[in-house]
C-alpha cells in the first residue's frame, strides 16, 4: 500500500469513529430494512406477551431490590431547568430536553423540562430519603429523549430502572463496580429462568440462553483488539466471541484519541485511574452491559452505569468537557459542598430487556410509542406487529 493510500484508509477510519462517538441509531430507513430479520415469528402472541411483561417486570424489580438493597422510590416526569438535573446524555448537547413554561398566574413560569434520565436527580434523592452507606433507591423511570432515530431498538419514549446507592470513598473501585455489576446479571438470569419455567415457548434451539456469567472488558482492551473499527463494529465483533460483557471505561479518550463513546462529564467518573486486566493504565469507573442479540443478529445494550463523580473527578471531567460552567448549578454545588453522597447508580432499560428475554425483534413489541408510518409498514411486511 502506498503512503497516499494509507493515509487515506487512516482519515476514512478517523472519519468514522468520530461519526460512531454519539448519536445512536441506524440512521437510514434503507439500511433498517436490510438489517431487521426475515422470517420473523414471535414465541409469544400479543397477549401471552403483555403477561410476560410484568412478570419479569415484578421479578427485575423484587430481584434489583434485594441485591442491591434498593428501596422503590416516585421519580420526576419533568424538572426545573434551573436545577441542573436534567440529563444531557452526552456532552457534547447535541441531545437537548423538551423544555416548555409552567405555572398559571406565576409572574415568571417555572421553565421545566421533561426528563432524559433521572440519572442526577436520584443522587440529590438520596439526601432527600436519607439513605445511608449500603442503601440505596429504584426508580421506575419514564423519559422522553427526542433526539434518537427511531430504529428496532431506539425509541422517543424511554423507560429504566434507574437506581442508585450510597458508597463510601474506599468503595470507589473497579472491584465494587465489577461485584455490582454480577449482582444485576444474576438478577437477569433469574428473571430469564423463570420466563422458560412459565413460558415454555421461549426455550428455543436457534436462540440460546444468556451465559450464566458476564465476561469483564476494558475499552482500551477492545480497541486494542479492533484498532480500525468504529465503537459499535468494535462491539459487534467482540460479542461474536463473547456474547455477554461489560464494558469498563467509557469517556476517557482512548489510545486512538477518542472515547469509546461520548459520556456526560457530571455524573459517571470517567477519568480515575485504573488498570486493565494485563495491567496497563487505563481509566473510568464506569460501563456498560452488552450481549448478542440471537434475533435481531445485532449487539444489545442493556445498562450504562457507574460509580459517579466526585467533587474531584467532576471538575476535572467539565474542564475537558469545557463545561465548567455548569458548577454554578444546584446540583454540581451539591457535590463540590458535599452536600449529596457519594454513590454508584445505573439506568436498566426496561423495553431493551423485555425484548431480549422475549425473543422479540422490535422494541415496538413490548412498547407503546410513536414511530413513523415508514418503520410500521416494514415491520408490518415482516411479520413485526408494532403497538400503536
């Protein structure tokens, strides 16, 4: 290969992790079609499905609960502009909240936002129930983030099991995430058993069960291993080997200059330092649970969570982010003035899980959202009933 050559394969490569950092979703409802299965039949009819919704809803959340000592908790819809807890889902705010004014008779309405995540506000309440080291809370959270391309598995309408848990400083280490980490997968394999144990149909030949245990993976590891992919190839070509893994580390650039993918800078801590498996440097206390998807033939995100950030780690991330503007918030004062505990919290979606451990092709099976007429009339052609 000649120098012009390379370097032009280097700035088609850069191109692409750059373009791969944000903004999830297919983007082209061409390249949907090619990609959603063929054949498609659902184990479960519409019915049969609806009742398996909230058993596995009631068992994830008895089950979270017990593992994590969580206690339920209400959770906000909307929430004042003002406060700063609003999630941005990235950091680069491309992602922005409805945002609408509120208040009949106020002589300057409530600016209020619907909520993306719950992510820092389940930090502030955590003073709010007084929890203490070891106690923690769980949210049934709904959210709307209206800046996703709506695929199979990206909706306008998102709903998690967002919880948090008070830590001490000495918990703050890849040994506590790790150890939280197995603790909602075994969860999970729970609420898969007892799916197969009452609807039998799920057990499948061509769709195997989840492995029983996750396989940890640095995203430095990764890149290590695919220095030419963008992120999500990157992932699709470790989950052919490793079907279930949690990957530690997102945030931090990587050897190649870039994040596994973009983080907020104001809630998971993304840049203490750490060591990979082999032990070189690396950094982030935080990461996600991804498996393959036996029907869709596609990587499947199931949680983003993490240790979060302290006074420290927060001033360091909106520096690099340069976003230190947004110390000045009620809820970044709150951690500089600790006035809010140190915790570890994560955001489960809901409809993400349903999907897997029901077989289903579609997040559009187990939810109940808008989609384009375009997207219902594909799915509709391939057998995919898509609520309305």
């Amino acid at each position: 290969m000649s120098a012009t050559e390379l370097k032009k394969n280097q700035t088609t490569t850069a191109k692409k992790k750059k373009a791969d950092l944000a903004g999830p979703g297919i983007g082209n409802y061409d390249e949907l079609e090619k990609i959603l299965p063929r054949d498609y039949s659902s184990p479960l009819d519409r019915k049969q499905t609806q009742r398996a919704i909230f058993l596995a809803k009631q068992n994830i959340e008895a089950g979270l609960c017990e593992e994590l000592n969580l206690m339920p908790v209400t959770v906000p819809l909307i929430v004042d502009r003002a406060s700063g807890v609003n999630d941005y889902l990235d950091r680069d705010g491309s992602r922005t909240p409805i945002e609408f004014p509120c208040g009949l008779g106020l002589d300057e309405p409530i600016q209020a936002q619907v909520v993306q995540a719950a992510t820092k506000w389940k930090r502030m309440a955590l003073r709010e129930f007084d929890c203490q080291v070891g106690e923690g809370i769980l949210t049934d959270m709904r959210a709307v983030r209206k800046d996703y391309f709506l695929d199979h598995d990206h909706s306008a309408y998102v709903d998690q099991w967002d919880w948090e848990r008070v830590v001490t400083p000495e918990d703050r280490n890849l040994e506590f995430l790790s150890e939280t980490v197995r603790r909602i997968w075994h969860v999970l394999k729970d609420t898969e058993q007892l799916l197969f144990d009452r609807f039998p149909a799920l057990r499948a030949d061509d769709t195997p069960p989840l492995p029983n245990e996750l396989e940890f993976f640095h995203a430095e590891e990764i890149l290590e291993m695919y220095p030419d992919l963008p992120r999500k190839e990157r992932e699709t070509a470790i989950l052919q080997e490793h079907p279930a893994i949690f990957i530690v580390g997102i945030g931090w650039p990587l050897a190649d200059g870039y994040p596994h993918e973009m983080r907020a800078a104001d809630y998971d801590d993304w840049v203490t330092e750490t060591t990979t498996p082999s032990g070189k440097k690396a950094h982030g206390l935080n990461g996600d649970i991804l498996v393959w998807n036996p029907v869709t033939r596609r990587r499947h995100e199931l949680t983003s969570m993490g240790v979060r950030v302290d006074k420290t780690t927060l001033k360091t991330q909106l520096q690099m982010s340069e976003q230190l503007d947004f110390l000045d918030l009620p809820y970044h004062q709150a951690i500089l003035n600790d006035e809010i505990p140190l915790s570890i919290g994560g955001g489960i979606g809901q409809a993400r899980t349903y999907m897997l451990l029901l077989k289903k092709a579609h997040l559009g099976e187990v939810s109940v959202t808008v989609w384009p007429k375009v997207l219902k009339d594909m799915c509709k052609k391939k057998n995919i009933h898509v609520l309305d």
